[in-house]
C-alpha cells in the first residue's frame, strides 16, 4: 500500500517526517511526501474562523497520488457541529485530513519527561495513524490505549498508544 502525505500550507518538514515514520511503522506501508498544496478556496468558515476538515479530504483524495492519502495542515479544522476535529477521514475512503493547530495546547497528563515538541511529535503520529486507520475501514475502538481510541482532547491523545489494538490490528483490511 502507498500512502501519499499531502502538506495543505506550511507544514514542517518535522511534521512530515513524524507521518511518515509512524505510518510505515504501523501499516509497513510505502509513504511519499505530495508537493505543498494551497488551502483549498472556499473551505474558510468566516463566521467560526475554522475551515471545513471536508475540503481538506476531498483535495487529498484529489491531487494525492497513493491509495491512501491524508492532508496534513496547521489550520483549525471542524466537522459539522463539532467545535474542532484533530482529524477526519471517511470508513473505506482513500482520503483524510489532519490538522497539528490544537495538537499543540498543553496537557498537565503526566509527561514531565517529554519536552513540548517530542509530545506534539508523537499527537500527530498518533492522529496521522488513527486517520488511514479509518480509510482501511476500522471504526472507534473502545480500547483507552488503541490508537484507534476516539479522542476528543488532546489529554486522551496522549493517554493511547501510537499502536493498533490486538483487535484492530486483526482487522485491518
């Protein structure tokens, strides 16, 4: 499987290499890192200063070159009513989204070893991983550790692993 990382405006090369290390390390999949693509136009909610997350799959799957492939962008993403998303992809789909802007916040969860950017590293590892999970058709796992845990904040981000539960692992397309 190719999984294609398309960098939707300014993505560290940091962030790109965090994606990519964890989805080979994960799936054993072939990962290439897509041209910078600009924010799609129409996707910014003026009223809510967010962008659509949907905007964001549909370019992925568009200009994105693997069987998978996920945006990555440090914009402030939402999903219908919900107030923010970390990330979103569609069951069985061949494109997905994350955003690193709410992966930065702080979290008092009991990591005083780690400095600030070593946790955002492993968040976005964690989210990359958790989106193409979605695109291989797992669903929400009730597993607190799984990567595929739903985690609405960054606290329960950093309580899962960056790994696939026994479960999930077995059912991975």
């Amino acid at each position: 499987m190719l999984v294609d990382v398309v960098p939707v405006g300014d993505v560290s090369a940091r962030v790109k290499r965090q994606a990519s290390t964890a989805l080979r390390s994960v799936y054993d999949c072939d990962v290439t890192i897509h041209d910078s693509q600009s924010v799609p136009s129409g996707a910014h909610d003026e009223k809510r200063d967010q962008y659509r997350a949907e905007e964001f799959i549909e370019l992925a799957g568009r200009v994105g070159s693997g069987e998978k492939n996920i945006a990555i962008t440090p914009k402030d993403l939402f999903y219908r009513r919900r107030n923010y998303v970390f990330g979103l992809a569609y069951l069985d789909g061949n494109g997905s989204v994350i955003s690193t802007y709410r992966l930065q916040t702080s979290s008092d969860g009991g990591f005083s070893n780690q400095s600030a950017s070593e946790i955002f590293s492993d968040r976005v590892r964690k989210e990359v991983v958790h989106e193409i999970g979605h695109t291989l058709g797992l669903e929400h796992c009730d597993n607190k550790r799984c990567v595929m845990n739903f985690s609405p904040t960054v606290r329960e981000v950093d309580v899962k692993e960056e790994n696939l539960c026994g479960t999930c692992q077995r059912n991975v397309l």
